[in-house]
C-alpha cells in the first residue's frame, strides 16, 4: 500500500523572546498567574520585517535538508496558516518561491491551529491517490501581529514559529495510516478575527472597534477544544484498531498546559506519552504540531515503528487528527 511518509521534518522560531516578565511591564498580569493558568512561561515574537512567509520557508528548508530532498522535487506544497503574509494571494506561493519549487503546486488551508493536521491530510491524500510523490507541510504563524497587546486575556497565550515536514510516496506499513477532520462554524464567534476581510472593510470608522485582533472567550473555548481533542483521539484509535496503551508519542495543540493535561487525563494517557513545549513557545496555532514533530526527531527520540498521534483543535471551531507510524 502508497502511504505518505514523512522523511524530513524542520522548525524556526523567530530570535526574540517574550517572556512572562516582559509582558508584566504591558499589561496587568503576574508571571504566577500566566504560569499557572496556561504553563506558557516564553513565546517568541517575529521582527518587524519578518513574515510568516520567512518563517514558513526557514523551516522548510530545514525539513528538506533533513530529507536531502531538492526543492524542485517538490510537486505539492501546503501551508496551514491563518496569519499570512496578504489576504491573498496564499502565503504557500510565496515559500514556493523562495525555495525555488517551481514544479509544486501551491495553496494555504485556513483551519486555526488545527491547520497543519489539515494541510497534512491534503497532501496525504494527494499522495495516496498517486497525484503527488513528495509534498512540503507547513504550519506557519505570526500572530504576534493579530493580538492586542492591550487585552491581558489573549496577549499572554499566544507566539509566532514554523514547522514542517517532507512527506513522499512510499510501499509499507510506515507513514499517515489515517487523518480525521472535523468543524462546527455554529459558534465561530467565540474565536476569531472579524476584520479585514471583505466582511468588514477597513475604514477609519471601522478601525475604532479594533476587528484586526484576535477575539476569544477563553473559558468557553477551554470546554470545547477539551471535549473536541478527546474526541477525535478516541475516532482515530477506533479507526487504526488501536489502544491508547498503543500510542507512543501523543502530540497535541499546543494551547495550554490545563487543556493538554485534561485531554490526557480523559485519553488516560501516561504522562510519558505527552510531548509538550507549550512552557517555551506558548500557542504557536498552526505551527505547534510541526515544531514539536521536529523537536523530538531531532533529538532522535522517535525510532520507526512508533506510533505518533497528532490531536489539533482551532478556531471555526475545526479539530483533526492524525495517526502516524515512524
Ligand atoms: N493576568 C491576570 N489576570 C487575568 C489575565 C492575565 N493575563 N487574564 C485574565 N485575567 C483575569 C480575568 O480578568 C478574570 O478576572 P475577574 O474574575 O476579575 O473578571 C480572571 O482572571 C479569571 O478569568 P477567566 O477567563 O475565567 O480565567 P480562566 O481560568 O478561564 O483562564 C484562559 C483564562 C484564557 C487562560 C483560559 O480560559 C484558557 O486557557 N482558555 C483556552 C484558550 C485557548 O487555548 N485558546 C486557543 C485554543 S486553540
């Protein structure tokens, strides 16, 4: 059977970083109270030129290199990412050029911070129908650039980083054994960006009611990225016939560490079986998945045969996940 399997995998963070005492200087809130209500202790903020597109192509470069994969083999290239360079044209045109992967088609998936198990499951199919032989993943975001760095309540939780993974065409048991997409666009209000799209035009009117920042109710959200991650863990296992006690590295969205520790705890996962890196990077939205992917490759702790579960949950509300033999 053609399965797409992942043969490089790469990151970037951009140099700067914020840490929770460094926004104690910004806005009314305590390194205690961020620590504690979401584990996030430092995030890193893009420069003032530097571009999702920047990021995304940094890490991609990376995967390739990983891979010894040229980027003109490339013949798919998606990026999830909901903080791209322009409204459009896709921020994957963009990397597509500055890697010079002028045989790959291009195109963004806009799916919050379940985007990069969105973006993986296009490309995986694309392979499994023969359409593609090697596609480029990439989950990249600079949300730095949507938050109001006035309201205490989102500025606190979110970071800017890329990750990416080179997938190629390959007979065996080794790959993406199953992807499981989801959405409820019932109540997207309680996370999203109103403006600027065609929506709500941009005006000088317009501008007062601040539509270019990310808006959430956190404790709602909280409930039904809880409910939404255990549930598409729980399909994918049933899917692949498989235990919990049969997964080796549960990789989750990175949002927080209470939702990351609730999901476990209803999953029943050992502690050991839950990568987490939200302390360093806080929640990177489509780029938490990837990055984590390449940290714990390149600390060589994955060995092939293992199991990996990839649980994402975003705005739309969307959730996905994807089960993975190394
Ligand atoms: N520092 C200090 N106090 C803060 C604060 C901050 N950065 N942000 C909010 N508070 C205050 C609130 O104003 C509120 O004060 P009040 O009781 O006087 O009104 C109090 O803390 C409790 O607020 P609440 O929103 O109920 O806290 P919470 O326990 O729900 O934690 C979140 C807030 C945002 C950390 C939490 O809801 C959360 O993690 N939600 C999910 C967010 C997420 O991950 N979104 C992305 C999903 S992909």
């Amino acid at each position: 059977m053609i399965r797409a399997r992942i043969i490089g995998t790469g990151s970037y963070v951009p140099e700067k970083v914020l840490t929770n005492a460094d926004l104690e200087k910004m806005v009314e809130t305590s390194d205690e109270w961020i620590t504690a209500r979401t584990g996030i202790r430092e995030r890193h903020i893009a420069a003032d030129k530097e571009y999702t597109s920047d990021l995304a192509t940094k890490a991609a470069q990376n995967a390739l290199d990983m891979a010894g994969v040229k980027a003109e083999e490339i013949d798919y290239l998606v990026v999830g990412t909901i903080t791209g360079d322009y409204p459009w044209p896709a921020t994957a045109c963009i990397v597509q050029s500055n890697l010079g992967a002028v045989n790959a088609g291009a195109v963004d998936v806009s799916a919050a911070c379940s985007g990069f198990v969105y973006a993986l499951a296009a490309a995986s199919d694309r392979i499994q129908a023969g359409h593609a032989k090697k596609a480029l993943v990439i989950g990249a975001e600079t949300l730095s650039r949507i938050i109001d760095w006035e309201d205490r309540n989102t500025c606190i939780l979110f970071g800017d980083g890329a990750g990416a993974v080179v997938l190629e065409a390959q007979e065996g048991e080794a790959g993406i054994l199953s992807t499981h997409l989801h959405a409820d666009g019932t109540q997207l209000e309680l996370l999203y960006q109103p403006g600027f799209a065609t929506r709500i035009l941009p005006s000088i009117e317009a501008l007062k009611e601040r539509p270019n920042f990310l808006y959430m109710q956190g404790n709602e959200v909280f409930k039904v990225a809880v409910r939404s991650l255990t549930e598409v863990a729980n399909i994918a296992l049933k899917a692949n016939q498989m235990k919990v006690e049969d997964i080796d590295l549960f990789i989750p969205h990175q949002a927080n560490i209470r939702i990351l520790e609730a999901t476990a705890k209803r999953l029943k996962l050992r502690s050991e079986q839950v990568y987490i890196n939200v302390d360093r990077f806080g929640n990177t939205s489509g780029a938490t998945i990837p990055l984590a992917l390449d940290e714990v490759n390149r600390a060589g702790k994955l060995k092939a045969g293992d199991i990996l579960l990839l649980d994402a949950f975003g705005g739309g509300f969307t959730w996905a996940a994807a089960m993975v033999r190394w």
